[in-house]
C-alpha cells in the first residue's frame, strides 16, 4: 500500500474517490432493484410475462400517443416510469384515463377496459419501475376494521376536502374533490397510496395499512346509512341544511305577508 502514500495528495484524488463511490452506489442499486424485479415476477400470483407482453401491446394502441411508446411521458402526457400498478389502477378503473385534456380535472367515466384488461396495463407499467402495487382483497377490507378511529382518521386528513360523509366538495382554483360515493374499497386505498391530481399522497409510514382499512371501513359504512330526517340534501353539512331552512322560511314569511295584504283589501 506504499505506493497510495505519495498519490493520496494529489489534486484528482478526491474526484477519483467520489468517482469510485458513485460507481459503488450505482452498482448495488442496481442489484437490488434487479433483485427485486426478479422476485416481483417469481411470485405466485404475480403478473406474468404474458400479462406483461399483453399490457405493452395494449399500452401501444390506447395510450403511447399521448405517454410515449415506452412510457417516457410527452409534451401532452407526463412519464409513467416508477408511478406503480396502483396508479394504473386507480386511473383506468375509475375511467379518468384515457384522457383528454391533462391540463384539467379528469372526472370520473364510464370504464373502457376489462379488469383484465387494466391489470395486464398496470402489470407492464409496473414492470418499467416499480411503484406502488394493487391492494390485495385482504388489505382493503373492512371487516374487522376499526370505524371509530376510521372516522376520526378521515376528519382528520379527508374531510375538509371531501367533506365529512365523502360527498365531495370545492377546492380552490375552481378545482373539486370528488364524492366517495361510487368509489370501491381498493380505489380509496390507491387513492390514499398514490394521491391522484390534487391529493396528497398517504404513503404507509403517514397512514398505516390498518389505519387505511379503518378510513375505508368508515366510508363504505357512512354512504350506504339511511336518513332517517328523509332527504340527504346531498350530505354535504349543515351549510346547506342551514340554506334550505332559510329559504324556506323567507317563503313562508313572503307567503304570510302577500296573504295578510290580500286580506285587508277584502276588508
């Protein structure tokens, strides 16, 4: 080792060293995330190499005018590399994608695709980089969950966007948070995971899975309540229970006065 003494002073041997490191660091990141790959597609279960080569086939005829042949993203579409099945998912089987005019709210539509169909695209984007998976059946159910704390959970970080019974609701810029009232169990759960357009993303160290599956729990068991008082009135709070009592109360009060009036003229 005598012979890195006298070179250690150089000028160059700093960048050689960070150099080196950078080399390092690349190598095992590479290895792992190879690694991981290899043991996505090993898995029973898994999306397999067909499902893979079927959602590339599929990606090129729908989507790669707008995404780019291999999901680079364009000028009119951004890049899917590293977004995840889920964010497929979520986007596909709620109908916001295909889309339009990415420079606007997607609204929810009719779904063109199979759930084959969207699994095979949501296997082959995933296959590019990763990113979050589709919930199993077992994550996303409410049984056994917790709604109490689901509740709180969801007034906490979900209602003053989409109200305290998911109804939806206004956001600033004329944009709107959507009603939870079609949305499936595993779509709120991709939701909570990849924080779709104007969302903040729930990752699993922010809300937990369980916790996840109790927010789930209180929406699917809140939207399918009766009224009992009769009219919902949308379920949107009390502002609006407010607005219709006031409005009907100024239409009896104007009732009551043109019936006096008419009253006195009688007489």
């Amino acid at each position: 080792m005598s012979w890195i003494k006298p070179r250690r002073r150089h000028p160059a041997a700093g960048y050689a060293v960070l150099l080196l490191g950078l080399v390092i660091i690349g190598v095992v990141y590479a290895a792992i995330a190879g690694g991981g790959s290899a043991a996505s597609a090993a898995m029973p279960g898994g999306p397999s190499a067909h499902d893979i080569a079927v959602g590339q086939a599929l990606f090129a005829r729908t989507c790669s005018s707008c995404h780019g042949m291999n999901a680079q993203g364009t000028s009119a579409a951004p890049s899917l590399v590293g977004v995840g099945a889920a964010a497929v998912d979520f986007q596909v089987s709620t109908g916001r994608m295909p889309g339009k005019d990415f420079g606007a709210e997607m609204p929810r539509k009719p779904v063109t695709f199979t759930q084959q169909q969207i699994h095979q695209l949501a296997a082959y984007i995933a296959s590019l980089g990763g990113g979050p998976t589709i919930p199993s059946a077992a994550q996303v159910s409410p049984a056994g969950a917790d709604m109490a704390l689901g509740q709180q959970l969801f007034i906490t970080d979900c209602a003053q966007c989409h109200n305290f019974a998911g109804a939806g609701g206004a956001l600033t810029y004329g944009k709107s948070a959507p009603a939870l009232t079609q949305s499936t169990p595993t779509q709120i759960y991709e939701a909570m995971l990849t924080g779709p357009e104007a969302m903040p993303v729930f990752s699993d160290t922010t809300i937990t899975p369980s916790q996840k599956r109790d927010i789930i729990a209180y929406v699917t068991t809140t939207r399918a309540e009766p009224n009992p008082g009769g009219f919902s009135l949308g379920r949107v709070g009390p502002v609006t229970e407010g607005l219709v009592t006031f409005l009907g109360g100024i239409a009896i009060l104007v009732f009551a006065a043109m019936w006096l009036t008419m009253k006195r003229r009688e007489a």
